[in-house]
C-alpha cells in the first residue's frame, strides 16, 4: 500500500485548505481522506453517508477552512475555494433542516406511541381490575424481575411501576400503588418511594369525597422473622389533590419517598425483601364505617 501526495513544505497551497490530492490504494475498495476536511479516511463508495452522518465535524472542518483563507489574506486567489466551502455549508444547512423535520416526526410519533401505550396499559389495567377487587381493603403487589425494574430506575429509562388497578369492594374506591426502585422526590437514589394513588372509577359519584380512609403501605419481609416495613398514613386536608373525588385518569400520588432505604434493601440490613427476584407489596385500606350513597 502506498501514499502519495504533493505538497510544497511550509507554504500554503490549494492542497492544504480544501481537496487533498492523496489517496490510499489498494486491492479492496478505494479510500481517500475526507475532503471536508475532518481528517478520516472513507470508502469512495460511502462518501455520501460519511457526510451526512458527521454533520457538526464538517462544518467546524469547513469553517476552520475558511477562517484560514481569511486570515491570510488570500481572497482572490482562493475565490473558487470560498464558492465550494460556501456551497457545502449551504448544504449542510439544508441537510440539517431536513434533519431537524425528521427528528421532529419522530418525536411526535414516539409521543403518540406513548399516549397509546399508557392508554392501552390503563385499559389493561382495569379489566385485570375485575379480578383484584377486595372486600377488607386489603391488596398485594407481586413484582417478578424487580432486579431489572432497578436497574431500568437507575438508568431513568423506566423511573416507576404501577400496580394493577384494585378497589376497596365493589363498588368502592379504585387505587393503584405506585412505586420508584431508584427513589423519588428525597428519596431519590437513597430509598424505595412508595405511594398510593386514587384513579377515575365506575362508582365515583356514589362515594364519599374527599377520600379519608387510613392506609398502611407495606414492604413485606420474606425473611423468618418476618420484620415488614410499614408505613401508615391519614389523609390530611392539605392534601386535598390526592384525595379528592378524580377528575384526570390519576390524582396526585401520596405516600412515603423514604419507605425503605436501598442500603438496607441491598445488604437484607433489616430483612429479606427480595428473594429470588421477587418483591411483595402490601396495602391495606381501612374500609370500616365506609358507606355508598345506595346504602
């Protein structure tokens, strides 16, 4: 393999500033020093996605160019040099809006995916909700891979879960859990975040609002000694947005960011909570004294 290339040391000649006239060559597909000036070697049959992929590296490239031509002096004699960096610039312009529009499709379809997707998983949720209704209030949450659901939390690529829609009785209020692997709020990084959170449900206008049942939020301990972290709350009148009668899909969630702290998650510290991959969450739902309007 061999290089060639003519240049005249220590003076500025057309070589230096735009067309290299070196290429390597060889038995396999010919490649030549990009001539935009980014300093890498392509294959002379993938010039176009060379350039249509290193973009930012380019214009630098090209605007380094002309700030030499510029600097030097040498305007009139490199006024064709200035046409063709012109040119390319413009170009990469237009690329760039293209771009840009192709970007900006993509984000809207992905947020249309996403609206589907979240539409689909709340309808998934409510007929699964046909089965999880419960007469004492009482609730448990089955997580099966929580290794990767904390993994997918850390990464910010899928920061909290939800639960399956239950209700207290039938009719009776519709809740889901909702939990951050990776904390939320104080707790993000440190603890396990759990919250409670009231959703829209068929029965709403026959029960009281706003809601004032008391709820204990539970990390079961799969260990013998079966040490359960619990959280117990009553709903206050400042929370009001999270306890009043659903307007949008979800109210406000409500419950502790600092539920279990991940230390002792990791190192079974003050229990086992996840054996064999698997966590269990608790929720029991004070239903005493609860009365609808049809009784």
């Amino acid at each position: 393999m061999a290089l060639y290339r003519s240049q005249t040391p220590f003076s500025l000649s057309r070589s230096d500033i735009c067309l290299p006239t070196y290429a390597y060559l060889s038995w396999d597909t010919p490649r030549t020093l990009c001539p935009l000036g980014c300093n890498q070697m392509i294959d002379l049959n993938s010039v176009k996605h060379h350039y249509q992929t290193n973009v930012g590296e380019h214009l630098v490239a090209l605007q380094d160019q002309l700030d030499t031509i510029m600097a030097h002096g040498l305007v009139g004699r490199f006024a064709k040099d200035i046409e063709w960096i012109g040119r390319k610039i413009n170009n990469y312009g237009d690329i760039s809006k293209v771009e840009q529009d192709k970007i900006r499709k993509s984000s809207s379809k992905l947020a249309n995916l996403d609206k589907k997707f979240n539409a689909l998983e709340n309808f998934s949720s409510r007929i699964l909700s046909l089965e999880t209704n419960t007469a004492d209030g009482t609730f448990v949450w089955k997580i099966t891979g929580f290794s990767r659901y904390r993994r997918d939390a850390v990464s910010g690529s899928r920061p909290h879960l939800l639960s399956l829609i239950f209700t207290t009785r039938r009719p009776g209020y519709h809740l889901r859990l909702k939990l951050f692997p990776n904390g939320e709020g104080t707790g993000k990084g440190t603890h396990l975040s759990l919250f409670l959170v009231i959703v829209k449900g068929e029965y709403n206008a026959l029960l009281p609002w706003p809601f004032e049942q008391t709820v204990r939020l539970m990390i079961m301990d799969l260990g013998r000694e079966r040490k359960h972290v619990i959280y117990p709350f009553r709903p206050l009148t400042e929370q009001i947005g999270s306890f009043k009668r659903p307007v949008d899909d979800m109210n406000v969630p409500c419950g502790c960011p600092t539920i279990l702290s991940l230390v002792n998650l990791e190192d079974n510290i003050r229990g086992q909570f996840v054996v064999q991959d698997e966590m269990y969450i608790k929720v029991v739902v004070n239903v005493t004294g609860l009365k609808v309007r049809s009784e």
